[in-house]
C-alpha cells in the first residue's frame, strides 16, 4: 500500500480540501511505504487509488460532513422503495374543540407554542356554562340539606320518636341527592367549568406544541368548533404506499431505513393494511421509526423496506453516492480504525439511489456514504504528489 507523508499531504491535501469545503475542510494527513521497484512502476501506476489509505480521526469526519453507513446484505430486488408521510400516533395528536357555544374571550398560546397536558390554551364565556355551574350548586345544596335532615331523623329514631321508615325515606333522599351531586360535578369537569361559572376551558390532553390554530379573540364558536392542534414530535410514525404485490412480500418485523440529510434513520415494520385504497391502489405500511431525530409530522420521506427475503438474497448494496470513480475504476471509501481505505468494486444494478455490489465488498463493512466525493478529492491530492 502506498503512503505519503504527513508533510506531503499537508501540501497537496489542503488545496484540495479548501477548493471543495470553501476553506472549511479539515487537513486530512496520508503516509507512504517505500518506493516501489521499477519493474512494479507501470502496474503500480495503474493501481493507483486502490487501497490508499486516508487516516482521518472522528472527530475531523465529523467536521467535514462525512456520514458512514454499514453495508446492506440483500439485492436490490429484495428491497422495495416506498414513498411516506410521518405522521403522529394515536398518542401523539390531538384536536383541541369547544365544548360549548360561547364567545371566545381568552387565548393562552400561538402557533408553534409549547403546551402541557391539562394547560388551558383558551376560555370560552359561554351561557351554558353558566347552566352547568347553577345546576352543580344546586345539587351541592341538595345535598347538604339531605345529609342534615337525615342526622335530624337518625337521632328521632334513637329516641324512639319517629319511625324507621322515616329514616329509611331521608337515607334514601340523600343517596339521590348524592348521585344528583356526581353527575353534575361530572358534567362540569367535562365542560371544563371555570370556577366563578362563566366560561368553558379549551385543554389540551397531551404534552406537544401547537401545530394549527384557529382561535380569534372575541369571535363566536359552537359546541365541537375545532380551535386548536397539538402535535407530539416524539409521537410519530410513518405510513408508506406500497403496490398490492410488494405488500404481500413485506411481514411485520421487517426492517426498513429513512433517508435523511444527517443520515440514515432506522425503522421497523409495524403492520400492513389488508387491502388497498379504492384510488390508489396501494396498501400502507405502518412503521415504527427508533429514534426520531429529523422527523417532522408532515414530513415526505422516501422509506427503504428490506423484505423477509433480503437476509437470503445473494449481494450487498451500498447508497450511489458511496461509490465514487478514482482512475477509470469504481471504488468505495471503506471505514478502517485510522479513517478510510479506497476500494475498488464492481456495481451492478442501480435502483432508486441504490447500487449493487457484486465483487469487492461483504455484508456488515462500513463506508462512507454522504460527502464520500472529499475523500476522493483528498485521494486526487495524493495523485498530485505521486
């Protein structure tokens, strides 16, 4: 393996590195073994870039962008490319309505704005609170009256003054002046009561942001008026279409990645419709995404479903722009303990931004994907110094 010293790439790496990164990019250091035989020259000449070593440590891979990603087993016929949408869970959205006619007279929050489940985000003065809180105090005081008259008869009836069913009528008045007393405290705290009685609460149940608003100050709604979204960002998941044929190859567990600018976003097969939509003519894919770093519900995404099969499948499969050309030869940059290894390979079929591997790498190595063109800008360096 060839190597060039750590002055020599000082000189030849940085030119490059500051014509692609703007002056950004790191300073990557090469070393060189010794020069080759002269009868070696020509085939070494025409070698050159295969298996060249670039060190670069974490952190300056970092800074320069480079995103690294593990080889894919399977061939390409083995995965199904998906167009979806991230959307909240069932735990993760909520629409926040009023739950009575009345004039909106508070708003708490704005688009975008964090909210706690059980925070009030509006108050609407409405006359049918004022229903609700007369009858809740109404019954209150029943109820009242109800417990002192049958303390009264109690001790009538342990003076032996009154008879039992006199007792018996006033624990029976209680017991429904209290059953009166529980369903208009419920029908309160559903209406969400305020407590001087005039106003009805808009509460969100989640924890989220507010995602949509609809609320206008002093503006008249109706009982079930949609005033308010609230969304979860770390509630979500994502649905993708899928034909009717791949559906039936895809089965809950399987694996599935999303594509994103900081990189690759792991996900899983959570189930798959049963049928498929009348005008489309696709089913959906559920999947549960781990970890949800980049995601946005609304959010388009193209997903990358790697069916049962896939582990059975013969090849490997690597993203297109792994594979860079060094010297009329396709190479990719493989992720070594001291930075990367140039290696040549031979690339067969190419599908949806996807490339496979036919010769020259295995199932499990890691290359650099994303940003892999620096690497080969700093290989063209090198080549300036050979």
């Amino acid at each position: 393996m060839k190597r060039l010293t750590n002055q020599q790439r000082l000189l030849g790496g940085a030119a490059a590195a500051v014509i692609v990164l703007g002056g950004g990019f790191a300073v990557w250091s090469m070393t060189r073994g010794p020069e080759a035989p002269a009868e070696a020259a020509a085939e070494a000449e025409e070698e050159h870039g295969a298996g060249e070593a670039l060190e670069m440590d974490a952190a300056r891979i970092q800074a320069a962008g480079i995103v690294v990603a593990p080889v894919g087993s399977g061939s390409l016929s083995a995965e199904i490319v998906a167009q979806g949408t991230v959307v909240g869970t069932p735990q993760g959205e909520a629409v926040l309505a009023a739950r009575a006619d009345g004039v909106i007279t508070r708003v708490s929050l704005r688009l975008g704005d964090s909210v706690r489940a059980g925070q009030t985000v509006a108050l609407i003065e409405s006359r049918e609170a004022s229903s609700i809180a007369a009858e809740r105090a109404t019954a209150q005081a029943r109820l009242t009256a109800a417990r002192q008259a049958l303390a009264r008869e109690q001790r009538l009836f342990d003076a032996k003054i009154t008879a039992r069913q006199d007792l018996e009528a006033a624990q029976t008045v209680l017991a429904e002046a209290e059953a009166e007393s529980r369903r208009t405290s419920s029908a309160a705290a559903a209406a969400r009561v305020s407590g001087d009685g005039r106003s009805t609460g808009v509460v969100s149940p989640i924890n989220g942001r507010v995602t949509e608003s609809n609320a206008t100050l002093g503006a008249f709604v109706t009982a079930g008026t949609e005033l308010f979204h609230v969304a979860n960002a770390s509630q979500i998941e994502v649905q993708a279409s899928v034909s009717a044929d791949d559906a039936g190859r895809i089965a809950p567990g399987d694996r599935a990645t999303i594509t994103l600018p900081e990189g690759e976003v792991q996900a899983t097969v959570r189930s798959i419709t049963p049928g498929v939509d009348a005008e489309s003519r696709a089913a959906t894919v559920l999947l549960n995404v781990s970890g949800v770093g980049g995601l946005r519900p609304g959010q388009a995404i193209a997903v990358r479903i790697y069916t049962r099969d896939a582990g059975t499948s013969e090849g490997v499969s690597v993203p297109e722009e792994a594979i860079q050309t060094v010297e009329g030869r396709e190479v990719v940059f493989l992720r070594t303990a001291a930075g990367f290894t140039a290696a040549p390979v031979i690339v067969g079929q190419r599908s949806a931004g996807r490339a496979q591997i036919t010769s020259g790498l295995t199932a499990g190595q890691t290359v650099a994907t994303r940003n892999a063109f620096l690497l080969k800008a700093a290989l063209g360096a090198g080549e300036v110094e050979h």
